[in-house]
C-alpha cells in the first residue's frame, strides 16, 4: 500500500504541473493572439494608407504625415517586442520575424528619408499611375467620374512629389546624375501627346460595359478626353521641365549610397535585410569573387567544346553580334519563349508534388516600361479571374539573345517564379507567411530554378548552357559590383567593365542592371546568397539521407512553408533530413 505522505505529494506534483502546463499553454495562445491581432491592425493601417483619398484622386503624403507613420511604425514595434517570442510555435515565430523585420524597414527608411526620392532607374510616381490606367476596368458610370476625378488630380499629384523632390535637392538625396540619361524621359514624353485618345489614360474609354448607354457613354468619352487634354498631359509636360531644368542637372554626382549622410548604415542595414544573413558587405563582395572564377572556369570548358577559335572576350562579342542569336519580329521571341515555358510545364511532376492551381501568361513588357528594364520580369495575378504573367521584353530586340531564353523563362514562369509566388498564395498559412516579400529566398528559388533545367533536360545547345552560365554569372556579379560601388569606392565604368568581361549579357541589358543596383542598393545581392544557400541546404540533404532523398520531397521542404528567410529555411530542411531519417529507420525495423 503506497505511503499516504507521498501519495498527497504526488497529488500536489501533479496539480502544480497541470497548472505550469495550463499556464504555459495559455501564455503561448495569449501570445499568438496578440501577435496576430497586432499584425492585423497594421494591416488595417496599410490598407487605410494605399487607399487614402484615392477613389477620387492620386495622393502622396507629405513630410509632416510621414513623420506620423514613422512614430506609428515605432509604437508597433515597441508592442511587437512586447509578446514573448519564446512562447510561440516555430511558425508563428516566423511570422514574428517577418513582421519585425517589415517594421524594421518602414523606420529605417523613413531615417534615411528614400521618400525623398519616389523616382528609381526604371520609373516611379509617374510611371505607377499609367499602369493602374493600363489595367482599369471601371464597370459603371459611377467608376469613370471617379476615374476621371483621379485623372484631374494628376497636376497636384505631381506638384506633391516634385515638391519632395526638390527638398531631395537640396540635401543631396537624389538619383545619381549616371542613372538619369536621355532615354529616361522616354517615361515622360511617351505621355506628352497631341492627341488624348493616343494616351494610355485613354484605354477605359475605348470600350464601355454595355449597361453604359450611348449618350452616357459620349459624355464620358468628352470629360476622359477634356481630362486627358487639360490636366494630364499637362503634369507630364511640367515635369519633364522639371526634371530637364531642376532635377537632372542638380542631382548628385556620387553613385554610392555609402557617400550619404546615414548611408553606410542605411547600406549595411539593406545588405541584411535583402540577405537575411549576418554578412558584411566585403564578405558579399569576397564569395561574389569566389563564384565568378568558378563559374568562369565552366563557361571556358563550353568555349573549348565548341571549338571556338579567339578569347573569351572574343567569343562573348561574337555570342552579342551573331545574327543566329537573335530574332527580327517581337512575336517571334514570345513564341520562342512560350514554346519554352509549355516544354518545361511538362516536366514538373518530376521535380514537385505540389504545383499551383493558377496558371500563367505570356505578355510582352509593357511599351511605356520597355526601354528601361530588364529582359523579363514575372507580374503576378491580381485577383481570382487574372492568371499571373511572364513578362517579355521585345524592345530592342538586338539586346535580347536567344541563348538565355530557356533561363530567363524557367527564372521567371516556372519552376521559378510563377511556381513559388502562385504556390505560396494558395498554401494554408498566415497571410503574412503567404505574402512575405523575402527577397532572398523568392529570388534565390527563381535562380536555383534555371540550373533545374539542367535536370529536366534543357540546355542541349552548348550556346544555350553557356546562356545560363552567364545568367549565372551575371548574378555572381552582382555580389562583387553592388557592394563595389556602394561600399568599395568602384565606379560605374569599373563595374560596367566588369560584368562586361565575365558576361554574355548585352551592352543595353548591362547599362540598364548598372544603373538598377545604383538606384536600389543592395537588393540584387540576394538572388545569388539565397541560391547558394538552397544548393548547401539540398547538397547536405543528398549527401546525409542517400538513396533516401527524393527530390520532390525536399522542394516541398522548401517551398512550402512559404518564403521565409534564410536561416528558418536552414531548420526547415533540417526537420526535412531528421523527419525522413527517422522514417526511413522505420521501415528499416518492419
């Protein structure tokens, strides 16, 4: 018979740790409320600012509300910090970081005052507002007087971020004098026309719902035109003026963010935010040169096997000029990259369990964008009815090879972008996990998706693999450019020259990425820290489970906890590697 003494002890025991295990259990839920309420509310707050004033009319803010936000972005924060992270599941400890992290950026930012400067290499403000005209589909009358109430708004739209403009002036936070050449007014005079039904703003009048009925419809037409006519042509043409007269003339000539007041902090802070790793911007720069003469060493084994006669330089300026390289008809190259895309679908149940519901398109890049950006770019889906979108750019096609099509495409459709992004909207998470803009793992899944191609047997054509060779390198580039000129002291002729020796890339697309890591520093160094980082985490996973490894099995470790940064990526592959040791030991023991 137990001792009476020791039984009341036990009985004790077992109460106390009932309730430690209640109290625990309820601090933990208490927690993840909190924490979600908190994202929730900050949420709320966002969508009050995108849509504050915009029904009726385009806005921006001015310094005095930005000085608002940015104490509203610290008092989350305080509260963020709050909730006892310790408490949490390993998933809602994610969704913590993520939204630490978001925070983090909004204040650091606004220290730095970016919003001085709301143009970047490729557009801004007034690029923005004509591809939300490019995509307008007003369904009533109603729709188009607040369609044309915004198109009158556009002068002081303007009026508001030349006057941030010009306070950027005058403290030296602008774009770099190197970033702002002729081809940038493109942007401007391509909506500075004679006649409004040429614009693009015109577009939702060119077709009407058919409950819109024929006198409504006239009279729509009219204001649209009268709009289009007298507001905003207008604000196009005086800021052209503006930037011809004030803005470029005045900006700084220095590239380096690093030359700013703030700068070598605000740099350091974006090397960790786009790398999600503790690296210094000379230790980027360092493995950038590693991968460079590694990847050199592959491309020069091509230049052997086809039996190329001349240098590598030689053999780079041949693969620019070579007509059989290139395509005369802007059709032509979205069929080619089509033909593509279509092969690859084919081949993903191979390489994945899981696949999007969503499918995808193939569209040019818009005309008013074209002339400065890159060779593609993916632009996901909108809304339930819209698919998402491979972007190809089919201007100056003498600056868009054919030998780095299969890339780009498997970059941006699938299994890169289109795959990972659709994928990840559709996956029963927190929105914040299914939404997470972490560079470094979206655009390291979009690189370590080209070398896929080599699994799903693409790259036959030697010219071709050498195309994903300096795709390749071109990201390795990156890492020893961007860090060059913003915290080496390079030049943008030295980093010019530098991707212009050790890639096939052509001299427009070379001048249009310089100028990109110019104006948004530290943002290209995650495609190649993310991918390498996926090839450590799936060389180990080979390499510890054997015969055991599936490799459709490791892209749902990856892919399927959403986009999270790199270190939570590091432990979700290793519960991938002990969660299939352990079941592989079992059914070993049966």
């Amino acid at each position: 018979m137990m001792n009476p003494l020791l039984t009341k002890y036990a009985c004790t025991l077992l109460n106390v740790l009932i309730f430690v295990f209640c109290c625990t259990t309820i601090h933990a839920q208490d927690a993840k409320t909190r924490l979600y309420d908190l994202y929730d509310e900050v949420e709320e707050y966002e969508d009050s600012l995108r849509s504050a004033g915009e029904e009726t009319a385009f806005s921006t803010f001015s310094i005095a509300e930005r000085e608002e936000q940015d104490q509203y972005w610290k008092e989350k924060l305080e509260r963020l910090s709050e909730i006892d992270r310790g408490a949490l599941e390993w998933g809602d400890r994610v969704s913590y970081d993520l939204f630490e992290r978001d925070l983090l950026r909004e204040i650091q930012d606004h220290e730095f005052a970016d919003y001085l400067v709301p143009i970047n290499h490729e557009g801004g403000f007034h690029t923005r507002i004509v591809g939300r005209a490019n995509s307008a589909d007003p369904e009533s009358v109603e729709e188009y007087e607040k369609y044309i109430a915004r198109l009158k708004s556009v002068p002081k739209y303007f009026e508001g971020n030349m006057e941030l403009m010009r306070k950027g002036l005058a403290t030296g936070q602008t774009l770099p004098q190197k970033v702002l050449t002729d081809d940038y007014k493109v942007m401007m005079t391509s909506q500075i026309v004679d006649d409004p039904t040429q614009s693009d703003f015109y577009k939702p009048f060119q077709e009407f719902p058919t409950s819109i009925s024929q006198d409504e419809r006239q009279r729509l037409r009219k204001e649209g035109w009268v709009a289009i006519q007298e507001a905003v042509v207008p604000a196009y043409q005086d800021f052209l003026d503006f930037m011809e007269e004030e803005y470029m003339p005045g900006a700084r000539e220095s590239i380096a963010i690093t030359d700013l007041p703030g700068g070598e902090k605000y740099y350091n802070f974006l090397v960790q935010y786009y790398t999600t790793l503790d690296l210094s911007p000379r230790e980027i720069h360092q493995i950038g040169l590693e991968e460079v003469k590694r990847i050199r060493s592959e491309m020069e084994a091509i230049i052997k096997d086809v039996e190329f006669e001349g240098t590598f330089d030689e053999f780079l300026q041949f693969l620019r000029t070579d007509p059989q390289f290139y395509v005369e008809e802007p059709e032509q190259l979205l069929k080619e990259a089509t033909y593509i895309a279509k092969r690859m679908d084919g081949q993903l149940p191979r390489l994945f369990n899981m696949m999007p519901r969503k499918p995808y398109g193939v569209e040019p890049v818009p005309a008013h964008l074209a002339p400065r950006y890159t060779g593609g770019r993916y632009s996901p889906a909108d809304g339930e009815t819209d698919a998402g979108n491979y972007w190809v750019n089919t201007y100056d096609l003498d600056s868009r090879p054919l030998y780095t099509l299969e890339a780009l495409t498997f970059h941006e459709a699938v299994p890169g972008h289109h795959l990972q992004i659709a994928l990840a909207k559709e996956l029963d998470l927190p929105e914040i996990r299914r939404e997470a803009g972490v560079t470094a793992f979206v655009e390291g899944w979009a690189l370590y998706s080209e070398r896929l191609g080599l699994e799903a047997g693409f790259y036959q054509d030697p010219y071709s693999n050498f195309g994903r060779l300096t795709y390749e390198m071109w990201r390795a580039c990156r890492l020893v450019v961007d860090t060059g000129m913003h915290a080496l002291g390079w030049s943008r002729e030295r980093a010019v020259q530098f991707m212009t020796e050790n890639t096939a890339l052509s001299h427009h697309e070379i001048n249009t990425e310089i100028n990109r890591y110019i104006a948004v520093p530290g943002q290209a160094l995650a495609y190649k820290i993310g991918e390498l980082k996926i090839r450590e985490l799936r060389e180990k996973a080979e390499q510890e489970l054997g015969d055991n490894f599936d490799v459709r099995k490791f892209h749902d470790a990856v892919l399927l906890n959403g986009p999270v940064p790199l270190t939570a990526l590091e432990q979700n592959i290793e519960d991938y590697i002990e969660k299939t040791k352990t079941e592989a030991e079992k059914e070993d023991e049966t």
